[in-house]
C-alpha cells in the first residue's frame, strides 16, 4: 500500500503555522484543528520545520513564559519527508526507528499532506483485516 492510498481517503489537509507566531497561537491551532502537529511555513508550501505537542510540552518545562516563546525557536528544523508514492510500510518504520509521529508529505517539492503514525496504524490494519477475508474465504468449504 502506498501513502497516497491514505491520502485519498484522509483527504490532503496540513495545518501550517509561521516561524514567528507565539507558541500561544500554535497551542490554539494544535486544539482547534484537534491535531498532534503543525507544519512550520512561511508563505511557500515548502515545510521550514515542524512543532508537536512534544515540542511544547519540551518548551513548558524549560519556561515559565513559553506562551510567548516563536516557534521558530522550538520547532525541530531538520523535517523528515516522504513522497505519495512511497510505501506505508517504510514510511511506518521510519517513525518508529526515528521517534516521531508525524510525518509532511511532499510531492514534488510541494506540500500535499501529512500523516500520523495513527494512520498508518490504521491502514495496516485494514490490510491485514483485507488479506485474512480473503484467505478465509478461499478456505472456507464449498
Ligand atoms: P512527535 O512524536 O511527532 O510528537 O515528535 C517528536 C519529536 O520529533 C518532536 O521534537 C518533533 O518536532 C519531531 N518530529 C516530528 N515529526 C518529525 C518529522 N517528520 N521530521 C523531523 N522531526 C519530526
């Protein structure tokens, strides 16, 4: 299965946020849009990094005033991307090997998505679920 199949079906919406908005403001978005992530852009499409919950949390604990910290100043810079056409199955094990949950998708330079490691969980799951029907029913007598 490929990170586009997911896509179609989770549709193609990334939450972005500036590098000089305040950690007040992406703590509004990460609530309101009931996300994990947020990608950092500047007016491009192209991702100058990415905030998640765990940068935040990380930010708190460090300051009393984290409200007012920019996220350029938290956010991890070095983004890790992957292509609609890459497999979910590596993909999936990137996150794992490399700690994170979230991942920008990119097609062609452009910003066409992001995914979690909820649903690659899930699309795995319904593949599993897909080839176990099958087999059964090849099995099944008569
Ligand atoms: P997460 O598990 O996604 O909440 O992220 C854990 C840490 O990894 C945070 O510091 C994030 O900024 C960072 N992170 C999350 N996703 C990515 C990614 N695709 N590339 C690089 N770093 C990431």
């Amino acid at each position: 299965m490929k990170i586009a199949n997911i896509l179609s079906a989770k549709g193609m919406n990334v939450f972005t946020v500036a590098p000089n908005q305040l950690l007040r403001e992406a703590i509004h978005l990460l609530v309101q849009h009931n996300v994990g992530a947020l990608v950092v852009a500047e007016k491009s499409d192209k991702p100058i990094g990415i905030i998640t919950e765990r940068d935040v949390v990380r930010a708190a604990a460090g300051n009393e005033n984290f409200f007012a910290v920019r996220v350029g100043d938290v956010m991890t810079k070095d983004v890790i991307t992957a292509a609609p056409e890459d497999d979910v199955k590596s993909v999936g094990q990137t996150m794992t090997t490399r700690r994170f949950r979230h991942m920008p998708i990119l097609d062609r330079g452009k910003m066409v998505g992001i995914i979690s490691i909820g649903d690659v969980l899930k699309a795995q799951l319904e593949e599993y679920e897909g080839l176990i029907e099958t087999l059964n029913a090849q099995i099944a007598p008569g």
